[in-house]
C-alpha cells in the first residue's frame, strides 16, 4: 500500500469518527480522493497529498486545484487539501487560501 493511500484510508477513518458519510472518489472522479458528505454540513471534495518534502502544493499543481475548486462549486461543495506529510501533522486547507 502506498503512503498516499494510507493518509487517504486515514482521513477517511477520522472524518468517519466525526460523524461523515466518506467516499474515496480517486478512481472515477480523478481530482478528488474523498467526497464527505454529512447532514445539515455542506459537503466537501477533499484532495489528500502527503509528501513529506516541497510543501503542501508540490504535488498538487495549479491545474489541478484550478480543476478541483471548479468541481467544487458546481456540487456545491467545499473544496479541501488535506495535507499530511509522513512525519508532520494534518492540516486542511481550505481552497480560499489555495495559490
């Protein structure tokens, strides 16, 4: 298993304990790893990256954001970074502090 994966099953997992409906979307959707869905919250498109060097965007490049956030919206949803790197702690940006 990848260490990508592993942070995705991971944020699933942590999401779930809040009370989220998660769905890891990586395979059909191609720019979202989650959609977390929970009633009476809006719903969130979440890209999981956890490279451990180069920072939160390294491996998430403008295209890519560009391509989220504009999915996002269409939905209806919140589009998120979830950035985990290995050795590090997780922190969620939101796409409005996105580059």
């Amino acid at each position: 298993m990848s260490a990508g994966h592993d942070r995705e099953r991971k944020v699933k997992l942590l999401l779930e304990l809040e009370g989220w409906f998660v769905i890891r979307a990586a395979a059909s959707l191609g720019f979202a790893d989650l959609v977390a869905l929970k009633a009476g919250e809006q719903p969130q498109m979440i890209e999981v990256k956890s490279n451990a060097s180069g920072g939160p965007y390294m491996n998430f490049r403008r295209d890519d954001r560009e391509a989220l956030r504009a999915a996002a919206v269409r939905a209806g949803a919140v589009a998120m970074l979830a950035f985990w790197p290995k050795r590090g702690e997780l922190r969620w940006i939101d796409s409005s502090a996105w580059p």
